[in-house]
C-alpha cells in the first residue's frame, strides 16, 4: 500500500488519533480491512469492556453531579454531555476515572497521542460547534472539569507544555482523576 493512504476503508473520523498519525507518518504494511481501533493495538491482553448506550447514559448524568462550576462556564450543556459521553465510551464498563480515593488505574480505551519521548498518553477529541476538532489529553479536562479549586490551581500553576499531566502511577494511559501528580 503507498505512503500516506487510508490504512481501512473506514471513514477518517471512526479510526483512532493515533492510527491515523500512524499512517501518514509510516504508511501501511497491513492490508487487512478489519484492523482494530489504534488503542486496541496496545491493549491486546487487556480486558476491555465496552458501556452500553444505556449505560453511557446513566454513567454521563451521574458525573454531572461531581462536575466542578467551572466546567458549566466554559462549556455549554450539550459539550459537556458530549465529552462525557466519550469518556464513559473510552473507559472500561466497571471502572469509573472520577472516583474518589481509587487505588487502580482506569486505562484509556480511546484516541492517543504521542509525546517528544515517544510516550502515548491519552487524547480526546472535542468537536466544536463550528465543527472544528480540538485536541486534547484526557487528564488535563478531567482536572478541569472535575477537580478541586486547590488541585486545579497547582495544575494551573505548572509550566505550559505540550504533555498530559504526569501520573503518579507512571501509566500515561491511566486516567484515574487520583493518579494525576500534583
């Protein structure tokens, strides 16, 4: 297959972040039509499991409850509940990335980015109202949607980068809201 096209017959906004960089940086060297979603690749023996649409639901309108006031200033209802919406699809079905004292990471299931170090870190893709996407990492809107006025203000303070947040655990695929290292 040349450099630079389509790895699927999929549509360009159902494959993965991290796929479709894949691609045109190295090309294909598959041809299969059926590959999985770019973050399956590095979850092989990971158990994944998927939320029902009912149970997105569900999991979305509990979290409105824990959102921070901020977050309702920033965005309006339908892009929080939009955003929600893919967190609940990009974690596993029991794992909840909000839960208060939580002892095991919560993996990302969902789009990816990689950094300078060649790290892949966690990504969520907003679409605007304007249709125009805004990327992002999963930890830093969890922080900002969901954390404390303390938390958000030592993340506000750190330096600008171009990184997730680092995770206390060392996954940077963990989205686990008390795994951010603050």
């Amino acid at each position: 297959m040349p450099q630079g096209q389509p790895l699927t017959h999929r549509p360009e906004e159902e494959r993965g972040l991290f796929e479709r960089f894949w691609v045109a940086i190295f090309g294909s060297s598959q041809e299969s039509d059926d590959l999985p979603r770019s973050s399956t690749l590095y979850w092989r023996n990971a158990r994944i499991s998927l939320r029902s649409p009912e149970q997105i639901s569900a999991t979305v309108d509990r979290w409105h409850c824990y959102l921070h006031p901020r977050a309702r200033r920033v965005f309006a209802l339908e892009q929080i509940e939009a955003i929600l919406a893919i967190i609940a699809r990009s974690v596993n079905a029991d794992e909840d990335p909000i839960a208060p004292g939580s002892e095991d990471c919560v993996l990302w299931h969902g789009d990816l980015s990689v950094n300078e170090q060649s790290q892949l870190q966690a990504a969520i893709c907003v679409v605007n109202k304007d249709r125009s996407k805004t990327i992002g990492f999963a930890n830093r809107l969890l922080t900002f949607l969901f954390a404390d006025d303390e938390s958000y203000d030592i993340v506000r303070a750190l330096p600008p980068t171009q990184d997730a947040l680092p995770m206390a655990c060392g996954n940077q695929l963990c989205v686990c809201l008390a795994h951010v290292a603050l």
